[in-house]
C-alpha cells in the first residue's frame, strides 16, 4: 500500500475498498508505520501508536494485526494484535541499506510458520528471528538498497 521510502503504492480510494472489503478476507494484515497510519486514520509514530492503530484496523477487518515497527528508531518492535492480546515482538537493528524485500520476506517466512502448525504469535516470532537473521547476513548485492539473504538460516 505504502512503501518503505513512502511512496503510494495504491490510489488513495483503492485502501478504503481493501480496508472494507479485502482485508476482512484475511487471517493476518501486515501494515509498516504509514501504512497502519493510513488504515487506522492517525499517525502512528511509536509502540503506543502502533498497539491502537492494530486494535484499530482489527475493529475494522477482524483479522489479526501485525503492525511492523521497522521506521523505528533503535531495536526493530512490531506489534501483534491477536486473538485480543497484544505481543511485542523485538529483534536488534542492523546498520544496512540492504533491506529490499523485507515485508514479502517476512510474511513468507510467517506464512512458512504457519504452514508447519505454530500458533501465529510463534510463527511471528520465527519469522522475526529469520528476517532478522537475513537482513544482518545480507549478501551487499547491487549498488543501492540491495536484498536480504533469503538463504539465511532459521534459528
């Protein structure tokens, strides 16, 4: 919808339609900072934010929530709204540009989790520990912001 750098990814009345009528369909909705601020309607700026905008887009869709914290400063939080709890999901932040493909990343790795019969909060917390994994054992390709290391191990 809106990608890392900010850019829309979707016309602006297109996310009304997948807030009403394609996220509801989910099980999971993965929103970065703008775009969990462009689905619950406010800025959504630190974990306090980050909790209301998950129970916010839950209210809306029903589907679990996972609001990835990667616009942060310091550690790397994400926030998970499931089931009526919240978990914080924390992993160290690395000094990399090379990061490209870290939201598709991630969901895979979840959906990978989920595939293997860990509840979804574990699947998150695998899938964490990968993406983290990947993006501190990028392989520096290309001269910009190039990807993370799909090969790297699970742990």
């Amino acid at each position: 919808m809106i990608s890392k750098h900010g850019t829309p990814l979707m016309e602006t009345g297109a996310r009304q339609t997948a807030l009403d009528e394609l996220l509801p369909l989910a099980a999971l909705v993965t929103p970065n900072l703008p775009e969990a601020a462009a689905l619950a309607g406010f800025d959504v700026t630190g974990p306090d934010e980050m909790k209301d905008a998950a129970k916010a887009i839950f209210d809306v869709t029903g589907a679990s929530v996972l609001v990835k914290g990667g616009h942060l400063k310091g550690d790397a939080l994400d926030i998970l709204f499931h089931q009526g709890d919240y978990y914080e999901i924390l992993s160290e932040r690395f000094a990399t540009i090379h990061t490209h493909g870290t939201g598709c990343t991630y969901s895979a790795a979840i959906t990978a989790g989920l595939a293997l019969g860990l509840a979804l909060p574990e699947a998150i917390a695998r899938a964490k520990r990968f993406i983290a994994r990947a993006i501190q054992t990028n392989p520096g390709l290309g001269g910009g912001c190039g990807p993370v290391n799909h090969h790297a191990e699970v742990v």
